[in-house]
C-alpha cells in the first residue's frame, strides 16, 4: 500500500513536470521584459564608485594590518628582551 501511495506521488510529479517548466518559462519571459540596460552614464558613475571604495578599502585595511603587526612585533620583542 505504501510503495503504491509512493507512486501515485511520483508519478503525479513526473506529470506535472510539463506544467510546472512552462510556467517557469513565462515567468522568465515576463521578468526579462522588466529588465533594462544601464546607460554609459550610469556605468561611468558606478565604476568610479566601486574604484574609489576600492583603494578607500585597500588604504583602510593596509593601515589597520600594519598597526596590528607593529603591535604584535612590540609584544613578541617585550617578552623575548627578559
């Protein structure tokens, strides 16, 4: 009885395959219409944007690295010196 209750479901999902694919297609369809391309404009502002968070990020990371190898440094010499 169980094996058979297992197929019905397996059997209704393999049918419902068709169905399920082609509305996953129309809503493909209808979401690409909605999309738009940016304008050079638009891609010249962003790009600027990201170059500059960029080097602000890497400037960023650069002076925290070096105030905490510095430290280290500072603790690993203080405890070799006694």
């Amino acid at each position: 009885m169980a094996i058979a209750a297992q197929e019905g479901t397996i059997t209704a999902t393999v049918k419902s395959w068709p169905q399920r694919i082609k509305g996953f297609y129309n809503d493909v369809r209808t979401e690409m219409k909605k999309v738009t391309t940016p304008s050079l404009k638009e891609v010249r502002a962003t790009t600027t944007v990201v170059i500059i968070t960029v080097f602000l990020f890497g400037l960023y990371f650069w002076a925290v690295d070096s105030v905490i190898g510095r430290a280290i440094d500072w603790v690993l010499r203080s405890l070799t010196h006694r």
